[in-house]
C-alpha cells in the first residue's frame, strides 16, 4: 500500500485499487449478539437444514447502520464487484468470490430476548412481515460500518467497485473491507 492505492492479490493476479477521501469505504469487524440491538440493520443467513417450515437458525447475522431511516436490500455485493486481496507474504494468491447472495431474512431488529432476534421486513409480496430467527453458540456475528480510508491496510480483504483508467488500475468509488478468515479472502 502507498499513499492512496494498494496493491492487492486476486484470482487472476495482482491489481491495483486507486482511492481518494470521496471514495466511500465500509469496513466489516467481528461482532456479537450485545451489537444486535432494536433499530439496527441486520442481514441473516440461516444454518443449514433450518428451513421448511422449521424455525429459523443463524449461521451469521451482519448487523448495519441504516441509511437514511432504512436498512440496506441485504445483497451483499453488486455482481460487478472486483474482490481482492492486499498483497501478503503469502505465495498463494486469495480467491476472489464476491458473494451477491441475498440473505435468507433481512431487515430492522424489533426485538431480542435470550437467543431470539424479532426481524421487521418485508415479504415477498411487498408486505410487512416480522420474523424470528434463533441464535446458537455456532452463529457468528459481524459488523459493517462507515470507515475512511485510513482503515486500508494489508491483510485486510478488500472488494472495491469503481472503473479502471487507461492504465488498468481501478478509480475506486466505494471499497468494502474485512478480516481475512485464515490469511484468504473467500466467502464469509
């Protein structure tokens, strides 16, 4: 990293990512079930075999800010999204899958009591709905929140969106940080 680019390791090689104090940057951090709290943002993904009618289970709750009084869809990235890597010592470059998969429950925390977190959201149909999904001590918890570019750094993974100059190296116009799980930056 230097000044305001990194260097990162995807799939397909290494690139890199230019940014500016405009370039919006969030950065996801460990969380638990204490950060899930009324008001908040969450993004579900059940356990899995927690379907079919059975009540819902967690395997990860990604809590969030809203924006503007509401929560964000749940996608987790656009599908032109670029994942990467910073460059680390490590010889085996990281994959690079961005995710685009939408959560299984999404919406605003209405309640939590014991292991149950009460979801408001909306239905399929358009409809308001409110779900309970149960937490176990195998779900695991993150945060997404606002960050500057400072939070930049190796070992972090990175997936920035933005376009690419005539040099190849892309103009980020929001990046999206997170702990590498194992040194790699595959899925969550």
């Amino acid at each position: 990293m230097s000044g305001s680019s990194a260097q990162v390791t995807q799939k397909s090689g290494n690139a890199t990512v230019n940014f500016t104090g405009s370039t919006k940057v969030t950065e996801v951090s460990t969380a638990a079930l204490t950060d899930v709290t009324p008001g908040s943002c969450v993004s579900i993904r059940s356990a899995h075999g927690s379907h079919g009618g059975k009540p819902i289970t967690a395997a990860t709750v990604r809590v969030s800010q809203a924006v503007d009084g509401k929560c964000p869809t749940g996608k987790e990235s656009a599908p032109d999204s670029t994942t990467t890597a910073p460059s680390s010592p490590s010889p085996t470059p990281s994959p690079s899958t961005p995710s685009g998969k939408k959560p299984d429950v999404a919406g605003t925390v209405a309640s939590v009591s014991g292991n149950t977190i009460n979801v408001t959201g909306t239905d399929a149909n358009g409809n308001p709905s409110q779900t309970a999904v149960m937490v176990d001590d195998k779900t695991r918890y993150t945060k997404r929140a606002p960050a500057d570019t400072q939070a930049i750094a190796q070992g972090k993974c990175m997936t920035a969106k933005g376009t690419k100059d005539s040099a190849g190296a892309l103009q980020a116009t929001t990046i999206n940080l997170r702990p590498a799980n194992n040194g790699k930056c595959g899925r969550d």
